[in-house]
C-alpha cells in the first residue's frame, strides 16, 4: 500500500488501488514496451471521508450532497465490481469516490476546484463540526499517489 493512502479507511484505500489498477490496464498499449512502465493515470478522483455523525446532526442528506458532485460536467460514477463465482456484478457508485475528467471546456483540476468551492459555499459553517474531509488524489507514475486535501469544505 503506497504511504500516500495510507490517512484513508482501509475500503477507500482498497477502492482507489482498484481504480488504479483497472485504468492502467484499460489505457496501457501492451504492444509499445516505453509505455509499459507509465503509469500516469489521466483522471482525478475526488475523494471524501464522511462524518456520517455531523451529517445526521446537521440534517443534511448525504444524497443531496453527492447530487451537487453530479451535477458537474466531467463527473463520472466510480463503479465498483463484486466478482463472485456466478461473474462480476455492477454495485452501486462509491458514495465516496468521484471520478474527475477533462472536458471541452474546463481541466480537471479546475473541475474539481469548483467542485469543492460550490460545496464551500453550500456548507461551510465554522465553528460547526465538519461533515467530513475532502481530499484530490492523482495516480502519478510507477504508481505513486499525489494526495491534496482541501480544507474548511464542510
């Protein structure tokens, strides 16, 4: 488990390796050898550690919260896929990963920046317990993690 993961919950650190490893075997051309050790991975994630406590206690629906994410263009659900022995089964989005990508008109780090800053704006209160943390990870190469947090989101 590379150190960077190491601040996450154990089933976020899973997801994340997960993620990490099943992009970098979509995107890498197994027919060019330079390309075999790039491990750089385009997409954010947009990671959040809930307080499902403060959440409760200030009446906000998580639901609604993970709507706003949503409502971004260059927001895609992380799914996660449960492999049994009938297959591999399609299970609801992470509640708590959001994948970040490029689009036409904004980069991903400025999507994810506004992003954060609308949930800021909706949520912020100090001096109120937060409802959790939010964090930007990149996979960057030979499968090291840039972990960002931003801070006073909730």
């Amino acid at each position: 488990m590379p150190d960077s993961l190491k601040g996450f919950k154990k089933e976020i650190q899973k997801s994340i390796i997960q993620w990490f490893e099943i992009t970098k075997n979509n995107n890498n051309d197994r027919n060019d050898p330079e390309e075999a050790d790039d491990y750089y991975i385009d997409p954010l994630l947009l990671v959040i550690e809930w307080d499902d406590n403060a959440i409760r206690n200030r009446g906000i629906q998580k639901n609604n919260v993970i709507a706003v994410i949503q409502g971004f263009n260059g927001y895609q659900p992380l799914q996660r896929n449960i492999t049994t022995n009938v297959g591999t089964n399609n299970v609801t989005p992470s509640e708590s990963i959001f994948v970040i990508t490029d689009t036409r008109v904004s980069g991903k780090r400025q999507i994810a920046e506004d992003i954060v800053l609308l949930l800021r704006q909706m949520y912020f209160q100090r001096g109120v317990v937060s409802m959790g943390r939010v964090y930007e990870v990149e996979a960057t190469r030979k499968g090291v993690f840039d972990v960002k947090e931003f801070r006073e989101v909730f």
